[in-house]
C-alpha cells in the first residue's frame, strides 16, 4: 500500500474510520531518529497490504499529536477499530518494531 499523511483535517478520516488497523507514524523533518525510522515505516507500507500507514508531521498537525499526547518523537501508534490500541516512542528496527506492536 501506499504511505500517507494526514493533517488536523484528515486524521480522523485516514485513521479513526479505516476499517483496517492503521500505524501511524507521528515524526518532524527536523527529527534525526525520525529520518532514522522513515525507510522503516515505508518499507512497511509496501509490503504490507493488511495494514495502511500513515505519517503524521507533528508541526504540521499539532491538535492531532496533542490528541494523542505525543510528546516525544517518534512515536508510532497502532490503531485498532478507531481506537489506539499500542504505542511505541523511538527508533526501532522494523522487526523490533513489528513485534511489540503484535504485528
């Protein structure tokens, strides 16, 4: 699938009414972990059909990342049935990162 990214406006349509789980990763340009864990979460978007990914720029969509209390990046969040069902704060390999979201 491909990678997308949701704003204030989209979050809730990208994310909260997918009817499939949606990891979303919420990151800043700024961000060198983040820069770090980017070819991470777009590998995965490609080959994973089961599941939709979603970045998420925290300058950009500030009330989306207060929301969720992000207060350090990157934080990846796996969204079940509109619902945030894990989380996860810094950088990962996509193996460690597949696994503790019981993916």
């Amino acid at each position: 699938m491909e990678l997308l990214h949701a704003s204030n406006e989209s979050f809730d349509s990208e994310v909260l009414q997918s009817p499939q789980p949606v990891l979303v990763d919420f990151y800043a340009d700024w961000c060198g972990p983040c820069r770090m864990l980017a070819p991470v979460i777009e590998e995965i978007a490609q080959e994973r059909s089961d599941l939709k990914v979603v970045k998420v720029n925290v300058d950009d969509a500030d009330a989306v990342a207060a929301r969720y209390g992000v207060m350090s990046i990157p934080t990846v969040i796996l969204f079940e049935g509109g619902q945030a069902a894990h989380q996860l704060v810094g950088f990962r390999s996509k193996e460690a990162l597949l696994e503790e979201l019981g993916l």
